[in-house]
C-alpha cells in the first residue's frame, strides 16, 4: 500500500514539473564526418608534360631519346660529334699505318644549349649523382688505333679515349633499355644545365697502328650519350615547385558565388583537414604551401600524401566576406637539401576531407 502511494505521490511532482517545461530555443550541432573518394590525377604526365623538347634549343645533331621504360622520367641526350668519311692524305692504303707523330684526321665543335626549366623549376638543378656519360667510337671496320680527344668549355683536354663500338642510337627517337647501351667509355661529363661547348679531335697518336682495312674504306662515327633522369637538387632555401590549378574546381572552394552568399556549411565548419593520398612521394626536406586571400598555410611532406590542415581561426579568416572566394594555390617549397624527381607514373590516387562540425542553430 505504501509503494502504490509513493508512484503516486511521484507521478503528480512530474505532472506539476512538466506543466512548467519550456521548448529549447537553439539547438547545438556537433560531429567530425571523415569524406574520402578515390582520384586519378596523373601529376606524373602533368610534370613531365612541362618538359617540351623546344625547351632545349639542339642542334641538328643533338636528339633527345624519351628512355620509356624507366622509373623516373629519363631522356638521352644523344651528340652526334663526328660521322663521316674521312679523307686520307699521303697514307698509303696497301699496308697498316704507324705514324711517328700524332696525326690529325678530323677536329670540330659541338655547342650543347641548357635545358630551360625556368618557367616551372626555377632553381633546381639536375642531380649528378645519377648522370652517366659515355663516349662511344666506331667505323666501317677496326678504328683500334684511332684516338679522340675531347675539351670541354675550353678547359683542359681529356685523356684520350679509344673505341670500337657504336651506340646503336643513331636514327632513333625513343629508347626501351633502363641504363646507357653496352660499350663505350665512361667520360664523366658533368650536365649542369649551363651551357656546354665540347671541342673535340680524330687522330692518330705517335706509333699507334691503324688497320690497312680501315685505310681503305676510312669512316668514323663519334658518338656522346648522356644519361639524363630527371631527378633534382634545390640550389637553395625556398626553391620552389607550383602544383597544378585543376586540382581543385574554379572559383570557391566551398561553392559561394559571392561574398555575400549564405553558406551555412561553411558557418558550421571550426576545422577542416585535406589530405591528397599519392602512390609514392618522390620529395625530400620539402613542405606543402597553401596559399589564398588572407591565408597562408604550410605543412611538412613528410609521408606519401599531400596535406594541410584549417584551423578554427584560419576558417573565420575563410569566412570573412572579404577573403573570399577560396581558392587555394599550392606549391611545394623546398629546402637548400631538397629533392625532387619526376616519377614517369605518379598519381593522386585519393583525396580526403576531415571536418569538425561546432554550430549552434537557433529555433
């Protein structure tokens, strides 16, 4: 009998509490929804589309081979020094030949015009680590005997090099091999992307023999290959590489028209994170630049993925009529350590969006 009592003595409090309840005027919505979708961006063919062989301003015997087979966008920088017949002078051509002293047969110059980057790589420079150099020498039959003597910008001339072998590149426009082909002599050329003169000399050195065969029919071909990866070095603190505009829709990035458009979700946001998920990342000692009206964001690279992060002040900034529209521009800023390459298949294969969500709404 007591506890029928006490429910009913309970239920008439709630019944007087519930005649004094008064419906909520603002409602506070709070949450962090996590968006991802896949991409196909291929920043790859981006990058290496900004290399235009107009770029590099050759001679008509200069070629550059795209290396198609390589990890790391490569080209050969193939010189044609010398191929011809050479005329021979007071060399009797019924026996081998053995002169006392050096005898020329051919000498000219070869002028190598710098790869301009420019426009989009502005002070970087290619890192020699990778760069090999070789110097091949043939012709009709055995040039055993047949020397070459190379200058370089005018310095002092290198040792001479002997040969009997062609590269095979001659006539080509692509290349389907991973390193420089089989053969010929390491010449250690430096490729700094300055301007290159190479001096070079035929002969045939004081009691070195040259072949009756040769005499007969005497041709040479001289040939320099560089091989050139577009791997990089920064020449200095604040180097910087450009991202490419299209990654992000035109205009605001969260849709306004105008400064005063009413965007409640861009109201809602306190924080947002983005992050561009890539299959590699090809740099070193550099960081993410973000860059828009009023603001200015850098983050570290420091994983296969491009990131920033808006912080609660950076988004009133964004939501200052003043500040928009918002379009970021990206860049990647380097440090006077910094490496780039240039990945032949490079992705941005998924973007993410993370957000805080702390917005009160009045009823």
């Amino acid at each position: 009998m007591r506890k029928i009592l006490y429910i009913i003595f309970l239920a008439l409090v709630l019944l007087s509490l519930a005649c004094n309840l008064q419906m909520p005027n603002t409602v506070q919505v709070k949450g962090s929804p996590d968006f991802r979708f896949s991409a196909d961006f291929d920043i790859g063919k981006h990058l290496k589309g900004l290399f235009n062989k107009d770029n590099f301003n050759t001679e008509k015997n200069i070629e550059l081979l795209d290396c198609e087979k390589t990890e790391i966008v490569t080209y050969i920088v193939y010189m044609k020094l010398f191929d011809e017949k050479i005329t021979l002078t007071g060399i009797d051509d019924t026996k081998d030949f053995q002169p006392s002293v050096d005898t020329d047969l051919a000498s000219g110059k070869l002028e190598v015009q710098p790869l301009d980057f420019s426009e989009f790589l502005k002070g970087f420079s290619f890192d020699q680590r990778f760069i090999v150099s070789k110097l091949y020498l043939s012709g009709n039959s055995s040039t055993e005997g047949i020397s070459v003597e190379l200058k370089v910008n005018n310095g002092t001339a290198l040792p001479p090099y002997k040969g009997n072998r062609a590269s095979g590149l001659k006539e080509k426009t692509s290349y389907d091999k991973t390193a420089l082909p089989e053969g010929g002599t390491d010449i250690g050329l430096k490729f700094n992307g300055e301007k290159t003169d190479i001096n070079y000399r035929i002969y045939v050195k004081a009691h070195d023999t040259v072949k009756q065969q040769w005499i007969k029919n005497p041709s040479v071909l001289v040939e320099i290959t560089v091989w050139l990866p577009f791997n990089f070095t920064a020449d200095y603190a604040g180097a910087e590489v450009k991202l490419p505009d299209d990654l992000f829709p035109e205009g605001d990035l969260f849709g306004r028209e105008s400064p005063d458009s009413d965007n409640t979700v861009t109201k809602m946001l306190e924080s947002l994170s983005f992050a561009m998920e890539m299959n590699k990342n090809p740099f070193t000692h550099a960081k993410l630049s973000v860059k828009s009206k009023g603001i200015n964001i850098e983050n570290p690279i420091t994983s296969d993925s491009l990131e920033f992060a808006i912080d609660e002040q950076n988004m009133k900034i964004i939501n200052t009529p003043a500040n928009i529209p918002f379009a970021p521009k990206l860049k990647l800023v380097f440090d006077n350590s910094g490496r780039l390459s240039f990945p032949r298949n490079f992705f941005i294969t998924k973007i993410a969006f993370k957000a805080k969500l702390n917005h009160t709404i009045d009823l």
